[in-house]
C-alpha cells in the first residue's frame, strides 16, 4: 500500500498484539540485523519438535533468518509468519500504519482501493471485499491472487494476500495488517488461520514511557 499523502508522517506510538494460535511465529526484528535474525532463528529452532519435523533443522534456520530480514525490511510494527509442525513455512504476515500529520484518516471506502496497490505486483481477477467490525476496530477486507514480477522482471509468478485496514477508534493512524502466501493450494486453510489472528488483535497506544495505556 503507497502512502497516503506526501505530508511529514503521523508521530503516533502503539503496539499491536495478537493471540497467535500455535504455528505463527513472531519475526519482529528491532535492528534489522542479520546477527538479530540468526538469535531468533536459533530460539525458533530450539522451540520446535524434531520428531515432528520433515525437513532438516538448518533448513528451518536458514529459512527463519531470510524471512525475518526480508519481512522486517521495511520497517514493520510486527512481522510473523506461520510454520507447520513439519516445519514448512505456510504464510507471512505484517503489520505496517500509515497516516500524516494534519491530515483527517480516509474512510474505509477511501483506502479499499489502495489496499489493491503494490510496488512489484498486480492483481489478477475480482478481488472478494468485505466490511468488518474487529475488536481493535472497524475494518475492510481484501482478498485476492497476485502476479508478482519476478528477480529481473522476466515472468511472473502466483500468491495469494489478504489485507485489513483497521481503524482504531480513539487514534488517528490506520493500521493495515497484510498476510501472503504462495501455497495457492492451501488458501482455504491460510484464510482460515489469518482471519483467526485478525479477530484477536488488539492495539495499544503508548505512553511516554513507551508503556501501553490501555488495550483495544
């Protein structure tokens, strides 16, 4: 999603918190560092099963490090993804908040077509939308098949995205949850899972401190 205007960014604290059900994995990096990643991939590692696991630890490690640079890139206010018992990564997902100063916050049905932007990719057939009332706030739902470009710009290749435009009432910021996955075949249960995680979110400003003054 672009940014909404050209104006100095909106200088509003939170926290976003989610009741992750068993399988996501909280991929937040605070320096963006590939040292940071390797600490997080090593407890990520050591928290799994290996009787359960169908592929080699170090590919599940490896595998967490890349992913947790390539989702903290740019600077999210949390990054996870979902990996299964067997250690497959299924989907990623981020949470990202535009807003401006002085600016008012554009209505659901202003942002529902900016939710259909991305820098590298275009959507393919009719987008299924639906308007929600979430716990952290109102919100708008898109869901939809993507052509992403690929290294080089030769091709294209498939995956699949939700995203949600929250608004939390109270706060200026729109918060916008994004979740991908490229196991076409597996959206149903991928759908399923990111709907769960949105249900439980809950967004907290934060004070002075950095302190979360209350849960949505």
């Amino acid at each position: 999603m672009t940014a909404l205007d050209d104006s100095a960014p909106l200088d509003e604290r939170f926290e976003c918190r989610f009741d992750f059900e068993p399988g996501w994995i909280d991929l937040t990096l605070r320096e963006a560092t590939k040292n940071e990643a390797r600490t997080l991939a090593r407890e990520v590692v050591h928290g799994l099963n290996p009787l359960g696991l169908e592929i080699e630890t170090s590919a599940v490690f490896e595998d967490t490090v890349e992913r947790a640079i390539d989702l903290n890139e740019d600077v999210p206010i949390l990054a996870a993804a979902y990996y299964t018992e067997a250690g497959e990564p299924l989907a990623n997902l981020v949470v990202d908040s535009y807003g401006d100063e002085g600016v008012p916050r554009p209505r659901r049905e202003e942002v529902q077509p900016r939710l259909l932007e991305w820098a590298n990719a275009r959507v393919a057939g009719e987008p299924q939308v639906a308007y929600l009332d979430l716990s952290a706030g109102p919100a708008v739902r898109v869901q939809a098949m993507l052509q992403v470009k690929r290294v080089l710009g030769f091709g294209r290749r498939l995956t699949e995205f939700i995203k949600y435009a929250v608004f939390p009432p109270g706060m200026q910021s729109l918060v916008v949850v994004t979740v991908t996955w490229e196991k076409i075949a597996r959206a149903e249960e991928i759908t399923a899972l990111a709907d769960e995680a949105v249900r439980t979110l809950r967004i907290a400003p934060l004070g002075p401190g950095g302190s979360a003054e209350a849960t949505k």
